[in-house]
C-alpha cells in the first residue's frame, strides 16, 4: 500500500473515483440517445478552455468547464435546429476547438505542449489540491442531476416524443443532459484526458449491459465498474509508469469482453430456462387424462 503515500497519488485516486463515478452516470443517458460519441466532441472543445486559462493564467479546469458548457449547450442546439448541414456545424465546433486550444496554449506564457499532453491524456503528478476541489464541486452537480433526475432524464433518453406529451420539459432536460456532460469531460480530463474521457462514459455502460435488464441495475453496475477500473489504471500507472488515461481504458475494454463472454452462457441458459417454462405451461393448460396431441386436428 505504499501508492498511498505520496500526496500526489492520494489527490490522484480521489479524483479517479469521482470520475469513475461521473463519466458512467452521464454516459448511460447518451448511450441511451444513441450519443456516445458526445464525450469526444466536447473534449475537443474543451481544449479550447484549457488553452485560454493558460493564456489568461487562470484555473485551466474551470475555463474548461465554461467553455465546453457553452459548446456542448452549442451542440445540442445544432442536434435540435440543425438540418442538413448540422454535421457540418459540429464538425467545425469540433475541430475549431481543438485548433484554438493549440494555439492559445502556443501563445500564452505558462503554457506549452507538454502541459497540454497532460490535460489530452491525463496525468497523475499534475493532479494538485485545487483541481481536486474543482472536481470535487463539479462531481458533486453531477451526481446531484444525474441521480436525482434520473426518472425525467431516463424518460427524454428513451422517447422525446412519449416525454413531451407527459408534460416533462423536454427541451431544458436536454440542455441540462448537455451541460452535464461537458462538466463530466472537464472532471475526468485530469485523470484519463480529454481525448479518452468519451471512453470511460460509454465502455462501462456497454460492459454492463452485457449481464443487465434494467435501468437501475445498469447504471449500478456501470459505476461499479467504473470506479474499479479508474481505481485499478491510477494505480498500475504509478507502478508501471504508463499513461494513466490509456491504462484506464483498457482495463475499461477489457471489463467489457470479460462480461461479453460470460453474457453469452447466461443468455443460452435463461432461453433453455424460459423454453422449458413454456412447454410446462402449454402441458399444464391441457386438462387431465388427454395428451397435447389429441387437440390435434387434421
């Protein structure tokens, strides 16, 4: 347990939870909207909040959190307005981000390419007491939105449509899915990095779905797995010396092939199960002394 002795490391696992919390509560509800790819795009905007915060030589996790706030409410906008060329809208909100988070990083004086490396792909020595109560804030709002609306959010994720005539407000539940995921990006940038983080939203989601039915046992599951496998990449990055983000992930990828094979016997044994409980009611509906066959008429 020597890992838990320097401060760097202690600050370090305590972030990886938070985001091992936060991505999987997030990124159940894009998966849900068919938007697993919505991490990545606000990543790349972020960037352009982390190079301006090295610019103005203020918090690069805060200025990332109000940048992407603005693109990923941006996003949405363009998802709900935009017709034919919304792609092409996104696209250049996409790359245009990550083109400016370069350059403001180039033009400020505290910033460089390396210290951009560590917000692209995490890193575990930079991780200092005031980006732990950034998170800490940031995972907090997170939780409280993702848990305590999770009957209005699961409602607008499954039908729009279904939603909207139930009187929910389907347009500021959106917004709000929106803003959550992008400061869900900016918690977990510091831990796995802006490039990965759309990763950690969408693999234990998929990873739990492989063994579960239900919204409520998917989403338990896709945390548990993602505070295990944040918990397991910070520490194997400290005692191997690879990049924490990437370590991350696959132990994430490799979560869900484990599930995946193991969901493939459960799945031939609960359909033997349910066949079996067919046939038994079909030869308990045939009343005493007559056999199936002789309801047989030909």
């Amino acid at each position: 347990m020597d890992f838990l002795e320097p401060a760097f490391m202690q600050r370090a696992l305590l972030a990886a939870v938070l985001v091992g919390i936060t991505a999987p509560a997030v990124g159940i509800y894009l998966v849900q909207r068919r938007q697993a790819l919505m991490g990545d795009g606000i990543g790349h905007v972020a960037m352009t909040g982390v190079g301006l915060g090295f610019l103005l030589n203020s918090s690069p996790v805060w200025m990332a959190t109000l940048v992407a706030v603005v693109g990923s409410v941006a996003m949405e906008l363009i998802r709900a307005y935009g017709k034919t060329r919304g792609d092409l809208a996104l696209a250049l909100l996409f790359y245009g981000g990550m083109a400016g988070g370069v350059m403001l990083t180039s033009l400020s004086k505290t910033g460089s390419n390396a210290n951009l490396t560590s917000y692209l792909f995490g890193s575990l020595s930079t991780v200092s007491e005031e980006d732990v109560t950034a998170i800490s804030l940031l995972a907090a709002f997170v939780v409280l939105v993702t848990v305590g609306l999770r009957r209005q959010l699961f409602a607008v994720s499954q039908d729009e449509e279904f939603a909207r005539v139930t009187g929910l407000p389907v347009r500021l539940l959106n917004l709000l899915i929106a803003v959550t995921a992008a400061v869900t990006v900016t918690v977990a940038m510091r831990v796995v990095g802006l490039l990965l983080v759309s990763a950690l939203m969408v693999v234990p989601v998929a990873a739990a779905q492989q063994l579960t039915k239900s919204f409520k046992a998917t989403f338990v599951l896709a945390v548990a797995t993602g505070i295990t496998v944040t918990l397991a990449g910070t520490v194997t990055s400290y005692y191997q010396d690879v990049p924490p983000g990437a370590t991350i992930v696959l132990y994430a990828i490799g979560v869900f092939v484990l599930l995946t094979l193991l969901a493939a016997p459960l799945a031939r044994r609960r359909a033997r199960t349910a066949a079996a409980a067919a046939v038994e009611g079909c030869d308990s509906a045939v009343p005493a002394g007559r056999k199936p066959a002789d309801d047989v008429r030909v």
